[in-house]
C-alpha cells in the first residue's frame, strides 16, 4: 500500500486523512505473496512526522507445527508507526533524520508505504505455534503418517528400539 502524503505535509499540525487498506477477495494483491491486508488507516501531521494508526486484518498462510499442513489464518493487530520526511515537501531540501530515530522514512517522493510496517506488525502477530485445527493429531512419530487423514499402521504401543538398554536394566534390577 502506497500513500502519497505531499498534501498532508503541507498542512497544519492535526490535519488526517483516512485509508481504507481494501486487499480482499479472490483477486486481492498478495503482499510477498505471504499474506494480504485489510482494514482502515489514519495518517495524522504532526509537527516533524506523520503518525500512521489503524486496525489491520492479515490472512496468514502459516505451517501447522503438527501435522506440518499449510493453512491460512486471519490475524488481527493494531497498526502504529511514525513516518519522518526525508525531504522538505516545499523547498526540496534534504531533511536529517531525527535524534532516536525509530520510525520510517518517507522518501523523496512523499509517498508513505506501507508494505514493510504491515508485514512487521503481521510477523508479530501471527502464534508462536501455529495449529491448522484444534483437534489436530498431528503425524506419526515413527512412519511421518498424517494422522488427520490416515491412519497409521504402526504399533500403538510398541517399545522404542532407542530405549532397549533401558528395559533391559528394568528387567534385572526388578
């Protein structure tokens, strides 16, 4: 998403505008291919920066950590990030950027994007271990089966050859 911010820099301090981030449906634009956007963004002049806020939905395709199936799921985060300009918007004069920098750069085009910050607040947001269903079974420990749609032909109960030695001290010392 780009936003060209040329008009807002020019005006006073606590004028906004209002985005509507409008990825959706079959044909959206697939941001990196990874995930795509929805929802509405608020571009707010202050007196150096612009404050971008807004509430974003993602549709993340992710890896079940179980069963190792890719699916897709929607996350929710809070947008909010300070875009400085790199240029003044009426001389055209290069701008230094300020002390404890940690916001974005808005370019010499004046054009605010947008892509980086949401794919850092989607990275964030998206589970440490993602699972495609609650009742997921995961795969087999032994063959690599997908429990969820097979099953698997291995022994439920068969001892691990790993731990042979273990059970063979079991047995002596009992």
């Amino acid at each position: 998403m780009e936003i060209n911010v040329a008009q807002l820099l020019k005006e006073s301090v606590g004028a906004e505008r209002h985005y509507y981030l409008g990825l959706e449906g079959e044909e959206a634009h697939y941001l990196d291919e990874v995930f795509r956007a929805d929802g509405m963004v608020r571009l707010l002049k202050l007196t150096q920066s612009i404050i971008v806020t807004g509430r974003i939905k993602a549709l993340v395709e992710m890896s079940c950590v179980r069963c190792l199936d890719s699916f897709r799921q929607e996350v929710g985060f809070e947008l909010r990030d300070e875009y400085f300009p790199s240029v003044d918007v009426s001389s055209g004069a290069g701008l230094p950027p300020p002390e404890d920098f940690t916001g974005f750069v808005i370019g010499p085009d004046h054009v605010v994007y947008l892509k980086e910050a949401l794919r850092q607040y989607t990275i964030l947001a998206m589970p440490m271990k993602p699972i495609c269903q609650q009742d997921c079974r995961g795969i087999c420990p032994r063959c690599g089966v997908n429990l969820n749609r097979e099953t698997c032909r291995c022994i439920a109960n068969a001892p691990d050859s790993r731990l042979g030695p273990l059970a063979e001290l079991k047995t002596r010392l009992v």
